[in-house]
C-alpha cells in the first residue's frame, strides 16, 4: 500500500468515525427531546396521545447514542440506529394522517436518516473487517504425535505403577483377589 493510499484509508476511517460521533450526539439530543416534550414530539409526529410511546423511543434514541460515543467498536451500536429507524419508520407509517404534508416530510426525513446510519454502519463494518487477522483452519490437527489407532494403547506399555498412586494396603480387597489373565 502507498503511502497516499494509506493516508487516503486514515482519512476515510477518521471521517467514518467523526459521522458516527455526530449520529451519535443527534440520537443523544432527539432522545433528550422525546423524553422532555413527549407531547410537542407526538404532534408533530402525529401521534397524539401516544406520549408515552414517543417517550420510550427518546429512552433507546439516547441509549443507542450513548452506545455509540462510548464502544470501541461503534458499529453494532450503528446497527441498533437502523433497527430503531426502522422502527420508527414503521411507527410513522402506521399513523393515520399520512396524508398530511407534514407527515410526509417527517417520513422522509427518517429515511434519510436512515440511510445516513446504514451507510455509516457499513462503512464501519468494512473498517472492522480489515483490521481483523484471518480466520486459521485447523481441521487437520488432532493433538497427538502419531494417528489416534497408533497412538491406543501406548501409554500402558511401559508404565508402572507409581507406589503412592497405588490402592493403599487397607483398602485393598480381602483376601487378596487374584486377576485373571
């Protein structure tokens, strides 16, 4: 790789992150705003009378926004985003007044946010992919220096009896049972 090829990968990967950040912050401020003024939010988003339900997407908007700031691995987190647009998205949609200009454009503003966080999702995923180190294969090992049918048996060849890994004297049988060959 050159070096304005690696540069250039740096630069994607900082400005992949930075957009994570930000969609980070704005789940973290709309969640403030549905968990604060549940009431405004439901009618604008023409869903009045369901405050209690604006309340608790304000309640996973600023979880997931928290997730995101604080993971290593910001990606999952992105993932949750586009579930909860979805979610969302599906919410909106079953509102009776779609019809409503405004209700359209509230609609299309989720799925332009949507497609903001699965575009940053994906990004961050392929990011996560190449820095992982390749998956080995080991289906050809078995753990013993020779085939398993040579290996049968083996230990008992020339092993004996360590004395205080013997049945002590006293819990031995009585009489003495002889083995049989």
């Amino acid at each position: 790789m050159s070096a304005t090829a690696f540069t250039r990968t740096t630069t994607r990967h900082r400005r992949t992150r930075a957009a994570a950040r930000g969609l980070g912050w704005f789940s973290i401020g709309l969640g403030v705003a549905q968990v604060l003024m549940p009431r405004v939010v439901a009618g604008v988003a023409g869903l009045r009378g369901s405050e209690r339900f604006v309340r608790a997407c304000g309640v996973r908007e600023i979880v997931t926004g928290i997730g995101i700031l604080a993971a290593r691995r910001p990606g999952p987190w992105m993932w949750v985003r586009v579930a909860g647009d979805a979610f969302d998205f599906a919410a909106l949609g079953s509102a009776h007044n779609v019809r409503r200009p405004a209700s359209r454009a509230l609609l299309g503003a989720v799925a332009a946010v949507a497609a903001l966080d699965a575009g940053c999702a994906n990004a961050l995923d392929r990011i996560e992919r190449r820095g992982r180190p390749p998956v080995r294969d080991y289906h050809d090992r078995r753990g013993l220096p020779l085939p398993p049918v040579a290996m049968r048996g083996a230990a008992r060849k020339d092993f004996e009896m360590p004395p205080d890994m013997a049945t002590p004297a006293l819990l031995a049988p009585w009489p003495p049972v002889a083995l049989r060959p």
